[in-house]
C-alpha cells in the first residue's frame, strides 16, 4: 500500500472516540440485558450486540476495510466456522432441555 493510500483511509480521533464510546455502551447494554430475564431471546439479544460489537472492531480499529482481498476471505471462513459452533451449540442445548 502506497502512503497516500494509508492517509487516505486513516480514520481522525474522533471517529475513534465514537467508535469506542459506541462499544462501551453496547457493553452496558449487553450487562443491562444479561440481569434483564427475557426467556429465550436473552442470548439471541447478547450476540446480536456482540456481532454489532465485532463489527465496530474489525472495520475500525482493525482497519479491514482497507485491507487486502486475501484477509477478507479468512474472516469469512473465520465466520464461517463460528456459525456451525454456535449452530451445533444451540441445536445440542435445545436437544438436551427436553430431558
């Protein structure tokens, strides 16, 4: 990547601050909804906001948007294999809750 390609792309602290604010109250929010009973979408709710959380991360901080094809594709198959763990999680746990 060329220097003028860097600057181009570079976020200004103010972004980051957002960003890091952002994730600080999705944090509260997630706490706030883990002491909040709310049945079977409790854990539904947690990694929706851990998902919106990643997503904040790895665009922003780890700058992926601006990073090569070539990693792109390891976080999709990264993703990829974390979907089927959480798919074989929740299919072995709603499996066992019947006994």
């Amino acid at each position: 990547m060329h220097k003028d390609e860097t600057h181009q792309h570079m976020h200004g602290y103010g972004i980051y601050i957002l960003v890091w604010l952002g994730l600080l109250t999705l944090t509260g929010v997630t706490v706030t909804v883990a002491g909040i009973n709310l049945g079977a979408i409790t854990i539904a709710t947690a990694l929706n906001i851990a998902s919106v959380k990643s997503y904040l991360v790895l665009t922003i901080f780890m700058h992926l948007r601006i990073e090569q094809k070539v990693f792109r594709i390891f976080l999709v198959v990264a993703l990829f294999f974390f979907i089927i763990s959480i798919v074989l999680l929740f299919a072995d746990y709603s499996f066992l809750e019947n006994y």
